[in-house]
C-alpha cells in the first residue's frame, strides 16, 4: 500500500507527528480498514523522503495509542477498535454540504426505496434454518471443475479473452453452443437471435431501457419475481398485475388488462415460477400466447432452466411454443450452475437483439469473454450435464421433504404449493395472520423464510410466504416446519387473528 501525504516542513509540529496524525484521520475515517497493513517503514520513509525513524517513531505513537498493532517480523497493522470502543465521526466540514439527493434520478429514488430490508435474528434465538435463500446451495457447487476449465481457458485463450470483448458479444461458441442446447426445451434459436447477458437481471434492465418510457404499462403476473417488478417499476412503468390461477397467469384476466392498459409487455415465468414453484399447464400457455398475439403485445419470458423440474414431463417454455415472435426469452446460468458468473441469455428476433445489444454496449461494453469460454468449455466437456443431473435429485429430495414436513406439521388453515420445478413454494397462512407478523416470532424460534408481499404487486399477499428448499440440507427441513409450526402456535397464543379491516374500521369508527 503507499500513502500519499503533503508533509509541512516548516511546521512547528514534528514529521512523525504529523504522519501519525495523517494516519489516525485515515483510521478514523474508515480509509484505513482494520486489519489493512500500514507500509513497511523504509518504504514510506522513502516516498516522503523523511529518515526511516521518523515514520517508524510515529508508528510506535500509533501502536502506543491502539491504533495499530505490530507483529514482529511481519509489519503494522491497523488494530481493529476495542469492544465498546467507537471511533469519533469525521468532523462535519465547515461548508454546506451537498445535498446528493436533490440530484439522484427519479429512477435512483425508486431503486432506493425498494432495497432488501432483511429482518434481524433476534439475540439468544436458535440457530437458523433458513427456508429464505432462494439460491443454489453453495455446498453442491463443482468448484474444481470450473477451476480447471478457467485455467485451460486462460491458458490456450487467456490473451484474447482478457481483451475488450470485440463487437461486444465476446465468444461466438458460447451462443453457438446455446442455439444447440435450447432445442432440448424446443426453443429455436439461431445465433443471431441470441444476446449473452450479465444474467437474467441484466435481461430485465435491457428489455426496459429498450421499450419502456415513463408513464408506459407492463402487465405482471402475480405474483412475481420482486426484482423484475423493481427494474420495470424504476424505468418508469406502471405496472398492472394478472393474477395466477392453478395452470398459470389467467388468460381472461390478461384480456382485461390488455384491452383496459394496452401495456407494452406482459411478463411471467412460466416454467419453475417463483416464489410458488409452479409450471404453466401447455393448455394454459396456448391461451396467453391466443390472448397477446390477437393484441399483439410481447411477453418477457423469465425462463428458470428447464433441467431443473420435478415429476414426469419436462415443462415447455411459452418460446417454444410461440407461433408469432411475441416472446422475449431469458435463460440463466445462476442456477443450473453458479449466480456469481453474471451469465444469462436472451432469445429475440434479430432487430430487437440489435436494439438490446446497443442498449448492453452503453450499460458494460459485453460480458466477459473469459466466464464465456470457461462456461462454454465447461458445457461442451458435458460437465453441465452431469452437475445438473445430480442436483437435481438432490434438489428433489429437498422439494419432496419439504412437502412432506408441511403435511405432518402445519396446522388447519394453511395451505400450499406443490412445486413442479424451481427452488421455492408458496404457503398461505390461516385468516388474520401475516407473514411479516410472524416473522419475527419464527425467528426467535430458529426458522426463517421470506414474506410473500413482496411478490404481489398490488401490496396484497399479506398472508403468505416463501419457502425455498434449495438450500437447507434433507436433514434439516422437517425440524424447520416443525419451529415454523411452533411459530404458529405463538401466534395463536398471543391472539390468534387480528380483526379483519372492516371491523378495524368498526373500532376506530
Ligand atoms: C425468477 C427469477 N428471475 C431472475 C432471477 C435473477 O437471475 P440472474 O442471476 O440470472 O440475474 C432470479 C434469481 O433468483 C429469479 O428467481
């Protein structure tokens, strides 16, 4: 580390002092994280051209004072702060300061207000089991295959694949390899009508960037994915819902919308939906795909990878059934393989991959060609293939456990989806109570899991809530339904139903 400092040698305060002083302000001000190694002393005595005992008579002051810790033979280090010990805040500079957001975008405001609030595991609760990730679990992950294709790929391709990605679109194989692999799921899809993305998210913020314009519609299935509705909402869009049924987002419901709204896009997961897990029934994608085309409005596919689904039959995405071209398609990698890649694709007929190339060359310039032919190498080798078939028993197993948990264990009045793919369900909670109530109360019992309201993009579904399985090891599911149930029985013990709005509106009346 080097450390930049203008020292005042006609000052009547000494150099160590001063740099002692530099230091603690670095400290102080959170610059100089605990643990971060200060420059050894001939180095720094060197760069502020002072004699090597100066800088180190102002460490020996910072070590004195518990600012630094020195390890001998190994260096200074910046000391972490005593336990109940607050470093004083950075004094308030004497002018007005600016005021930033006055300045942040409609767009920044609408992103900031939706950001995660995660709820606090209350002091002397259990340890978790936590039905909330809805992530690949990290344990199954086939590290030291991907380590090995990385560094072949580095190896035989490393100069190329470090450079700027050319025309942006970086390592033609990898698109090549996925027109190939989407017709397993009767997807058709020539090179040209695919767009690599930094995952499905980057997918979402292209298509809004391309179609969207303050003050436009999108139809939403509810309920939905949160961060789908969080980048249409903060590109300006309104956002009307169309309610799932049993088979998949109800198709006289969409006609409403569509002839009420004339939104631009309708968006939906139709193959492993999250939260609830379910799959469209193929008659039920035939009547959506009926209702957009007669009004010619595209739908936004999230498509979660086909590989991963429970029971007999293979789910169809809406695309391969898409007579019309209506149908945006977009695949990931995060969860058939790793989230921290940052890959995902998008299928779209030619001119509009056009446009969402333009729109990916102003957001990053490409994705990186170096993940590109990892993964690429990574599928050809049928690495994929192999992982895939093994976390999906396991994945399954999970599912099936969890089903089986919440048969034993839940009380009357709840209900429950039955996934068919994906990484989560659904559950709805007895009448008056409400899932982020009984969050906290789960939590003091050791389970977590996340409330369902998020999901709905009318602010209703108070009374459910997610619980994904993905992550929670087989042995561990049935004693977290089993807290989930005690948690209900808390509830029901401090009162069981709240009144009902109208009769709250009764009291207050
Ligand atoms: C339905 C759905 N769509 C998209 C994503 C984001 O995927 P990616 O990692 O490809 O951006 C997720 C992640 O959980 C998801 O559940």
């Amino acid at each position: 580390m080097a450390l930049s400092l203008q020292l005042d040698r006609q000052s009547s305060v000494p150099l160590a002092r001063q740099i002692q002083i530099h230091i603690e302000r670095l400290i102080r001000e959170k610059y100089l994280a605990p643990g971060v190694k200060l420059p050894a002393t001939r180095e720094l005595a060197l760069a502020l051209g002072v004699n090597r005992t100066t800088v180190a008579l102002a460490y020996e002051e910072l070590v004195a004072g518990g600012q630094a810790r020195a390890h001998v033979g190994q260096g200074t280090f910046v000391a972490a702060p005593a336990a109940g010990e607050s470093r004083p805040a950075p004094p308030t500079p004497a002018r007005i300061p600016l005021d930033w957001s006055r300045l942040f975008s409609r767009s920044a405001h609408m992103a900031g207000s939706r950001a995660d609030r995660r709820a606090a595991v209350p002091a002397g609760a259990r340890p978790l089991i936590s039905f909330a990730e809805g992530t690949p679990d990290s344990g199954m992950f086939p590290t030291d295959a991907f380590r090995r294709v990385l560094n072949q790929v580095v190896k035989s391709e490393g100069t190329a694949l470090l450079q700027y990605p050319p025309g942006g679109d970086g390592y033609p194989s990898l698109r090549t390899y996925l027109a190939t692999y989407l017709l397993r799921f009767g997807v058709e899809a020539r090179e040209d009508d695919i767009l690599v993305v930094n995952g499905s998210q980057q997918g979402f913020d292209l298509i809004a960037r391309t179609f969207i314009d303050p003050g436009d519609v999108v139809a939403m299935e509810q309920p939905t994915y949160p961060r789908a509705i969080d980048v249409f909402r903060s590109a300006g869009a309104q956002i009307v819902p169309v309610p799932w049924d049993r088979e998949g987002p109800s198709a006289d419901a969409l006609e409403q919308v569509l002839m009420r709204h004339r939104p631009k896009l309708f968006y939906c997961q139709p193959t492993a939906h999250n939260p609830t897990g379910l799959t469209m029934t193929p008659e039920a994608a035939r009547r959506v795909l009926d209702v957009v085309a007669r009004h010619h409005v595209p739908v936004v596919e999230d498509g979660f990878d086909g590989s991963l689904y429970y029971g007999e039959r293979r789910p169809f995405p809406l695309r391969a059934l898409d007579r019309d071209g209506l149908v945006l398609y977009i695949g990931t990698f995060s969860k058939v393989l790793f989230p921290g890649l940052r890959l995902g694709w998008l299928v779209a007929p030619p001119p509009v991959v056009e446009r969402l190339r333009a729109a990916k060359q102003l957001a990053d310039l490409g994705t990186s060609p170096l993940i590109q032919a990892a993964v690429h190498r990574f599928c050809e080798r049928r690495l994929l293939d192999r992982h895939v078939a093994r976390i999906g028993r396991e994945y399954d197993r999970r599912r099936s456990t969890l089903l089986e948990a919440l048969g034993r264990h839940m009380p009357e009045g709840v209900s429950w989806t039955e996934p068919r793919g994906g990484f989560s369900l659904l559950v709805t909670l007895p009448a008056g109570c409400d899932a982020t109530g009984l969050l906290p109360r789960a939590l003091r019992r050791g389970v977590g899991f996340t409330p369902g309201a998020r999901f709905f993009v009318d602010g209703s579904g108070d009374r459910t809530a997610r619980l994904s399985f993905s992550s929670v090891p087989v042995k561990r599911i049935e004693d977290g339904v089993k807290r989930l149930a005690e948690a209900l029985a808390d509830w029901r013990r401090s009162g069981g139903p709240r009144p009902a709005p109208e009769r709250l509106e009764a009291l207050v009346v």
